[in-house]
C-alpha cells in the first residue's frame, strides 16, 4: 500500500496542487496580473482553471498567507508617525487612516468613509491589534482634534499604553506630552 502525500490542510479536498495555487496567488499579488491573464499564462503550460476558480484562491489564501508569512517579517520600529488623508473613491471622498514607522514602514492603513473620533479609534485598535504585543513608545500626530480625543480614549482603556510619548503639531499642546 502507498503512503498518503502529506499536504498542507488548508489544500485539503483542492483539485489543483498546492504548487499551482500558491504560483498563481503569487503571480497575482507579485505581478499585477488580471485573473484571465494568469488563465491564459496557465493554458500555456497546459493547466486548465477558470478565473472564478483563481479569484476564490486569492480571496481564500492570501489572508491565510499574510498570517504565516508575517512572522517572518522585519517588526516595525515602536516610533509611529500616524495621519488622515481626504481621497477620491468612486466619485465620493473616503479618508485614509495611515500609521508609518521612523522609516517609512507602513504600520497599518484604513479606509473609512468618515473623519470622526470613532474611525480614528478603529484605526488605532486595529493597528494596536495588528502588532500586538509590541507598543510604540512614540506617536506623532498631526493637528486634527479627533485623532487626539480618540487616542486619549484608547490609552485609558488600555494600560500598558500609559507611557506613550504624544507629539503634536496641534497648537496649545507642548511638543512632548506622556500619555495625553
């Protein structure tokens, strides 16, 4: 009797091999390809999927990917420079919620379609939540008022932030202020 193939679990009961979904998933995010595109480079090596098929990989593996892979990645520096940018989705204004770090690494981003204290707080939820357990020790912001009450909400809720050191370009803060 033959020996079962150990296979990952998440490709269990996969028609395709492990090899060609993550080929595919890569190609995808790596190359900027379209879904027919990756059919017709697949058709040349004799390899018959439908893009329906490669879309449901993607929206099935790459968050699985992301979770392993970034184990493996560089933390980023506990220095965060957080700020709210107005963009133009589909004709309608949507603000963007980016933190980077010292040296530019994208901390976390969000996209909301208000500029309120309750989206600036998921925003800090979700990027305390992303790097959990490392903290920044360091949080400049810039001069909107929603950005300061919701971090000010958040550090009070969570008690190992207490020493986070806020800088501001908000007029009547002091350059360095502990914990809001």
């Amino acid at each position: 009797m033959t020996a079962a193939i150990a296979r990952d679990p998440i490709y269990r009961c996969r028609r395709f091999q492990p090899e060609i979904i993550e080929l595919c998933v890569r190609w995808y995010l790596s190359y900027r390809l379209s879904y027919r595109d990756l059919v017709d480079v697949l058709a040349e090596r004799d390899v018959t999927v439908s893009h329906t098929t490669i879309y449901r990989w993607v929206q099935r593996y790459v968050p699985e990917f992301e979770r392993r892979w970034s184990r493996y990645a560089k933390p980023v520096h506990p220095s965060w420079r957080v700020d709210e940018t107005a963009i133009s989705v589909r004709g309608g204004i949507r603000y963007l919620y980016r933190a980077v770090d010292k040296f530019g690494k994208t901390v976390d981003s969000l996209l909301c379609a208000d500029r309120s204290v309750s989206a600036a707080r998921a925003f800090f939820f979700k990027a305390l939540k992303t790097h959990y357990p490392r903290r920044p020790q360091k949080l400049n912001l810039d001069g909107y008022a929603a950005s300061h009450v919701a971090l000010r909400l958040v550090v009070q809720e969570s008690p190992d932030l207490q020493s986070l050191v806020v800088r501001s370009e908000r007029e009547g803060l002091e350059p360095s202020t502990p914990a809001l």
